[in-house]
C-alpha cells in the first residue's frame, strides 16, 4: 500500500476523550509509559463524555418500570429515552422494536431463539463466534469465505436460489470483519436476501463504533451491537430491527417485566400474557446504567460527526498500513486486497515469531495492548493463513519453519479514542522487534507468554 507523505502528514481533529488516557504502565526494561490501549476490537475504552453523564446520573439511580417514587419514574423515563436515542441512532424504522440485552452475542441468540419453525439460516464462514454459533436449532448453510464483495453477493444468491420455496429464511452478516476490518457490502446482500424471500441480520459490532449504521438505508431487518465497543463499557446490547418474529416467539427469558399479566389456575398452574412490546425480551431490573451510556455514546459519536470521525482513523489506518508495509517480514491479513474500505482493524503475521511472544514483547517493552490469537473467528484466520492454525507452543520459539505458513495473528485496533502517538509507537516499536528482537527474556505460563521475572535482560 502506498501513502504520500502528504496524507500521512496533513492535520486532523483530535480524538476524543476517553477513561485511560492518562494511564501509565510499568515495563519490564524500567520506568513507565502511557498505556496504548490498541484492542478496541475487543472492548473500546470509555469515552469521557459516556463516564460523566452516567456519574450525574448514579445519584438518582432507581428501578426501572417498577415504582410510583421520584427516582423510579426518573429512571424508567430514562430507560425509554435511551431506547429512542438508540433508535434514532440506528435509522430505525416507524414501527421497529429496539430490545436492550447484555452484547451482540445475546442480541444474536435472542434473535436465534425468536427464528420461526423450520428456519434456514445462511452464514459466511467469515463471522465472529457470536453471530456464527447461535443458529443451532435451525438449518445452517455455512458459506466459503469470498474473495471479493462481488463474490459474497454472488455466493449469497447461489445459495439462496436453492433454498426450500416459502420458508421462512435469514442472512446473518457482519458489517465490519473483527479481524481485517473490511466492510462488507451489506447493502447489496440485503437486497440479494430480500430478492429471494430472505430477512437478513447486521452484525454492526465493529461497524457501530466506526462508520453511521442506517437501518432503513441498508435495508436491513435487524441490526445488533454491543456497548462496549461503542465506547460504552457497562454490559449492555442492542437488538433492533422489525418487531413481528420477536411478538410471536416465546420471551428470551420468563419474568417479571416480561409478563403483562399472570394468574393462578384453578388446576394449580399459572396462565401469562406477555408484552407484545420491547419489553417482552427485556425481564428481570434492566440495566439502566450500561443502556444510558448506550445511549449517551451515541450521542457522543452523532455530535463529533461520523463524518470526521471516519476521516481521522482513515489516517490512522493509512500510518499503521503504510508502516506495516516497509517490514517486509510482515504480511497483513485480507480477505478483499489492499484497497477495500476499512475500519481500524488491522490483523497481521510476522515471520519467524511466536504471535503470543511478540504481543508479549509489544506489552512488556513499549506498553502497547493489541490481542493475539484466533479473535473468536477460527474458520475465518484459519482462511486467511492457509491452514490450520494451531495452538503456538513455547513461548519465544518461531511459529513455524521459514516457508512455513504462521499459526495465529496478531490483531491492532483502535478508534475515535486513539491518540496519534499510540499508532506512531506501535508502528516503531514493531520495526524495531522484527529488527532486533525482543529484549527481555519470556516464558509460557498459563498458556499465555509472559516475560521472565527471574532473569536479566538479554
């Protein structure tokens, strides 16, 4: 990939401010540094803004949908005020549904659990874990990994063509790859999905916190996210989208809020009328503290303008890519080639390295967090490099052979938080690894590669 000098240089809008930022860590080498948190794929940072309006909010915390008090009609006026902060947020249409749950992975089994009787289900071996595995009870098409978007659309009407005629059928996508951050033509399947009598899911985890997710434009029939990687931190998810599965399913979880109305029978059981509403997926005391700041990053990211947003880690992408490319014993990971649009998710390999060893080194010796391993998307890194990726063994020893394909990745991220000096020194601090190595002595313990407290500097 090549960048002028000129793009790489020219001024940009700062980031927002985030919990952290201020954080030093200890390396092992001596003295401290600013932790650069580079793992937002996997749980994004507060946004200060998000951590001050929940802190003004915690004093008049109170239950939600259950009590005539102050701070109860407070805290349920809250709650609602966030579902239609959140729905506008998504581009909601006038009669979808917007269900609170704990992450993506329980939006997504939610919806699994809502599908119809005899439901096909059609995936991309390419998914992250939480929208791949929830299908059990239906049938599952799992389909290649595309090399192109064209061929994705392709694949996707092949094999809806053959499906059972006036079935009830879905698509599951993901918006944004959580290992190579390349956005996937979700537009284009939607209409390929409604073409055949299919509905179709937007996983926008990774795309939610990067990119404007617009509902009724992509012409999607739900779309999930989590808070935690919309700078949200507080164990909360969204499921939105068209309300007619979820009224005719049976509630994800048996409550109160759920129930609209019980009653004894006469032969001792119990007869209940559910919500037909929002509320029919949402029992038990919500969490009222992860879904205002749900709603309050939302705010946050519309405010800043998704439009200089996305222009600013397009800058950092560009850093991070074009220092990648001049180590040549580094070799990014991609499923659409070098020029597909992406978002700051960038997963690599280099040669002769352990992945857990260099994450290791990149932690200990620079204090930089990024994730290594397999991203809970093993068929897809699997893919990506050629084989069976495997468990990495000792630490510090090589992946593999020269010639060899690589075991595992390593995966760097980040987003509207990240300060320009974190890229720079992961960019540094990568080059000079592959260049001189590590300089402190690692071991395995636990199944994670740790540095070797009881040893000098090598």
């Amino acid at each position: 990939m090549s960048v002028s000098a000129a793009a790489l240089d020219r001024p940009i809008c700062a980031s927002l401010p985030v919990l952290g930022k201020d954080v030093t860590v200890p390396l092992v080498t001596g003295g401290e540094v600013a932790y650069a948190a580079l793992d937002y794929a996997a749980s994004a940072p507060a946004l200060q803004r998000v951590w001050d309006d929940v802190a003004a909010y915690a004093p008049y915390y109170g239950s939600v949908h259950r009590g005539a008090g102050y701070l109860s009609q407070l805290s349920t006026d809250l709650f609602e005020s966030s579902r239609r902060t959140v729905a506008e947020f998504l581009g909601c249409r006038a009669d979808d549904q917007v269900v609170f749950t704990r992450s993506t992975t329980d939006s997504l089994n939610l919806l699994a659990a809502a599908l119809p009787a005899d439901c096909e289900v059609f995936v991309f071996e390419t998914e992250h874990h939480a929208s791949l595995l929830p299908w059990r009870d239906a049938r599952v098409t799992c389909l290649d990994a595309p090399r192109t978007p064209g061929q994705a659309v392709e694949s996707l009407e092949r094999a809806l063509v053959g499906r059972r005629p006036n079935g009830p059928a879905l698509v599951c996508v993901t918006g944004a790859s959580n290992v190579t951050g390349e956005l996937w033509p979700v537009r284009e399947l939607a209409a390929a999905a409604h073409a055949h009598g299919a509905r179709i899911v937007l996983d926008a985890a990774q795309l939610a916190p990067h990119h404007p997710v617009d509902i009724t434009e992509l012409d999607v029939d739900w779309a999930a996210f989590s808070g935690h990687k919309l700078y949200a931190p507080f164990g909360s998810g969204v499921l939105a989208g068209r309300a007619d599965w979820l009224q005719d399913a049976e509630p994800y979880l048996a409550g109160g809020g759920a129930s609209r109305k019980v009653a004894r029978r006469t032969d001792g059981g119990v007869d209940v009328e559910w919500h037909t509403t929002a509320a029919r997926h949402e029992a038990g005391s919500p969490n009222v503290i992860g879904v205002y700041s749900i709603a309050s990053a939302c705010k946050a990211l519309t405010e800043a303008g998704f439009g200089t947003l996305v222009a600013r880690e397009q800058h950092l992408v560009s850093v991070v890519r074009a220092g990648l490319a001049e180590v040549p014993e580094v070799r990014v990971l991609s499923l659409f080639g070098d020029d597909a649009p992406r978002v700051g998710v960038i997963s690599f390999v280099v040669e002769g390295w352990n992945s857990s060893h260099f994450a290791a080194a990149l932690s200990a010796e620079y204090g930089i967090g990024v994730r290594d391993g397999l991203f809970c998307a093993h068929p897809l890194v699997r893919t990506l490099l050629g084989g069976e990726a495997r468990d990495p063994g000792e630490c510090g020893a090589p992946e593999s052979e020269p010639g060899e394909k690589s075991l595992n990745a390593i995966r760097v991220s980040f987003g509207a938080g990240t300060p320009d000096e974190h890229v720079e020194r992961f960019v540094r601090a990568v080059k000079e690894l592959v260049r001189d190595g590590a300089r402190w002595s690692y071991r395995t313990e636990g199944g994670r590669c740790v540095p070797d407290r009881g040893t000098a500097q090598v």
